[in-house]
C-alpha cells in the first residue's frame, strides 16, 4: 500500500513535467509535494537544455527542509511552507514572485492527497458500537489526514519530545535511517550507510539481525490480534515506516484496528504522514515523541483521541530500548508506560544482546556502543537486565527467546541463528 502510492505520485510528476515541457512552459508550481525523491518534477525539467524553475509548496516542515537539503545550490528550485490549499496565499508569497516570472505561463500541479472522512465511526471490542460518552472524538483527530500535515504553532515550540522543533541533520547518522539501510530501504544517507557498514564489519549477519527483527513484529503484531483481539496499538520507535507495517497487518485482520506511531526523528514522522493510509472503519497517527520523556507522549491529544485508554493496547517496544541508556532509567520509562495501559493490555519488545556472541566480536561492537565512537548511543543487555523489562507480566508462551525461536513457523525455513541475530524477544500481558 506504502509503495502503491508513492509510485502514483511520481508518476504523476514525472507526467505532470513531461507534459508542461510539451506545451513548452517552464515554470511550475506543485502544491503539497510530499518527501523529494530521484526523478521528481526538478530532475525532470533539469535534464532538458533550457533550465526550468520550480516552486515546491508543503505545510511540513521537515519536508520542507528535505527539499533545501536535496536542491542545495540549484537557484531554480524554491520550497516554501504554507498550505497548499491556499493557492492565494502561495501566488502572493513573495518567494513565489523571486522565484516565477510573472510574465511567463505557469503550471500548477495540485499533489495527490487521501483526504480525512468528514465524520468519524468508532468501532469497539465485540458488542460495543458507540465510545463513552466523556470520550468525544472527533472525526479530524480519529481520522487524520493520510498526507504531510502542517505542525502547528504548539506543536513546533513544544512537541510531544517537550522541547522545540529540532531540525534534523543529515550529516550525523540516524538510528532510524541506518535501520532503514540495513532492509534495504532508501531513506538513508551518507552518514547512515557509513555507520551502517562500519558495524557490518564488525557483526556481519546485521542486515539479516535486522530482517528476522522485522519478522518477529509481523508475528507479534498478528498473534495480539488473532489471538489475543487486540486492535489496538502504540508503536514506539516506529522507524521509517516498512511494508508491511503495524497498520498494513493489524487491519488486514481486523479493518477497525487503531494504531498511533510514535518516533523522535522528525524525518520518520515526515514519511510516516506522507505515505501511511488506514482502512474506512481504523485509524492510524503519528507523533513526534521521544521514549525518554514517556508522559509527554501520554499526554498528547492525539493519542487519546484514536486509542481508548478503557480497551486493552498492544504497547510495542520493537529494536528501542537499547538506545536508552542507564542514565536514561529505561526500566522506569517501561513501567511508566505499563501503568498507564488498562489490564489485559500486551507489550511485544525486542532487544540487542551480545550474549551469544564470540568474545571478540562482543568486545568490538561493545566499542562502537561508546558514544563516542559516533554512532549513537546503545546499550547491549543481558538476557536477565532483558528480562526485567517483563517484571510483574505475564509472559506469553515461548517465553522470552532469541529473535529466531519466537513462533517462528510462519516463516521460511531455515532459520537464521541466535548468533546470527544476536537479540531477545518477548511478548507479555498486563495482569
């Protein structure tokens, strides 16, 4: 579904910039473009001889900064933040008219966009069709809409990390976009496969570690819900978002399912708003929010808006606590986060290990854990601090295991091994 319609949307372009090349104009304005990617509308017009110009609009501004960063130094190409649907607005943008000669024809191309359902359904657990009455949700925050959002004013001087809007920067790797590298995905850079392949050197099964990962949350996301009737999720350090991912497999099951996404790379929430879609009868969301600071996500709006706080939630803590640190109280943030599930809730985590591995293999990625070493922090735990996560739970037959052995059957056989994926799994239920 992700890559269905990002496809559409570049054919799109890539028509909509053939076809103003045809009719022989040169200047074009796109409104809510989305993410940039290789071929879009300025590669398009860039390899004809006569330069076109470009105006770009987008309300998200990470996006937006995207676009400066992938243009840098190209006087052609323009990205502005405002609404798109405010063409007024852009026309008399004073960027508009330095970028547009006014004397030449224009095209304007309005984005393909999913827009938000005018009223919102609540669908229950069995037997239950309406939502409390204290519990109002309105059809914009139920039902959010499926293209790049603008983040409002609140929302950009305090977002749900509790501190400004911080802009990310491409020139330090990303556990996100190194993750993304490792499956094979393109939303990475240069700083992310450098780190990526430092610790490939190091732990040459990591790319492997990283697919079984995503594996075993396809097994867990599917076992909460066909299982255990759990339709409803938080994600935290979602990561760019893959296919399939929690939405894609919780709603093949069970269309109503609501998940809310959650990650501190604004990049991820970027792409997460742009290329996320949900069933009619679901809903899915996403927010800016770090792990750390677990009651500022609590707090969001938005998150009591599209999950029911009084029906279990599937909380999933997938390949994220082992970049919270000791001095990060993980096991706190944790039980913050359980406290505030209803009973009969679930947690599905996964976590870096270093126990099955050979002593000089564990003592070189123990090194490039340091801080200081420039890939970011982490912290390798032991199957017992592991299991401390899981205190006071229920635990979920087979138990906590390596990543491999967790009701693997579903997957293609064989298998890879405990060394070669070096991590724990677990699933648990809140009593």
């Amino acid at each position: 579904m992700i890559a269905t319609r990002l496809s559409v949307r570049r054919h799109l372009q890539r028509r909509a910039a053939n076809l103003a090349l045809d009719l022989g104009i040169r200047q074009l304005i796109e409104l809510g473009c989305g993410i940039p990617f290789p071929g879009g509308i300025h590669t398009v017009l860039g390899n004809r001889p006569e330069a076109g110009r470009v105006v770009y609009v987008e309300p998200d501004p990470v996006v937006v900064e995207l676009i400066e960063q992938a243009t840098t130094g190209d006087p052609t190409i323009t990205a502005i933040r405002a609404d798109p649907g405010n063409l007024t607005e852009t026309l008399h943008d004073p960027r508009t008219h330095q970028a547009i000669d006014q004397g030449e024809p224009v095209l304007i191309m309005l984005a393909p966009r999913t827009p938000a359902p005018e009223t919102a359904r609540w669908t229950g657990s069995a037997g239950a069709t309406e939502p409390p009455t204290d519990r109002p949700r309105p059809a914009s925050a139920a039902f959010p809409p499926q293209g790049p959002q603008p983040m409002s004013a609140a929302e950009e001087a305090h977002p749900a990390s509790g501190g400004p809007y911080r802009a990310f920067d491409a020139g330090k790797t990303h556990p996100s976009r190194r993750y993304d590298y490792w499956l094979g995905g393109k939303d990475n850079f240069a700083a992310d496969r450098t780190s990526g392949d430092q610790i490939a050197n190091v732990f040459p099964t990591i790319r492997q570690a990283a697919i079984e990962n995503r594996r075993f949350l396809q097994r867990a996301v599917s076992y909460l819900v066909r299982e255990a009737g759990i339709t409803q999720f938080l994600d935290l350090g979602t990561g760019i978002p893959t296919s399939p991912n929690v939405h894609e497999i919780a709603q093949g099951i069970a269309p109503a399912s609501r998940i809310v996404y959650v990650d501190h790379d604004p990049l991820v929430v970027a792409h997460g708003r742009a290329l996320t879609t949900s069933t009619p009868e679901g809903a899915t969301a996403y927010l800016h929010g770090d792990l750390r600071e677990p009651e500022t996500i609590l707090d969001n709006p938005v998150l009591s808006e599209v999950l029911d706080f009084d029906r279990p939630i599937g909380l999933l803590l997938v390949a994220v606590l082992h970049f919270l640190t000791d001095a990060d109280a993980p096991y706190d943030v944790v039980h913050h986060l359980i406290e505030a599930l209803p009973a009969g809730s679930y947690l599905a985590l996964s976590h870096a290990t270093l126990d099955p591995l050979p002593a000089d293999t564990a003592e070189r990625l123990s090194a490039l854990a340091d801080p200081a070493s420039g890939h970011g922090a982490f912290r390798f735990r032991t199957r017992e601090e592991t299991s401390r996560f899981l205190d006071a739970l229920d635990l979920v037959e087979p138990g906590l295991t390596p990543i491999v052995d967790w009701r693997s059957n579903a997957h293609p056989q064989p298998r890879a091994s405990a060394e070669e994926t070096a991590g724990y799994v677990a699933v648990a239920r809140v009593p």
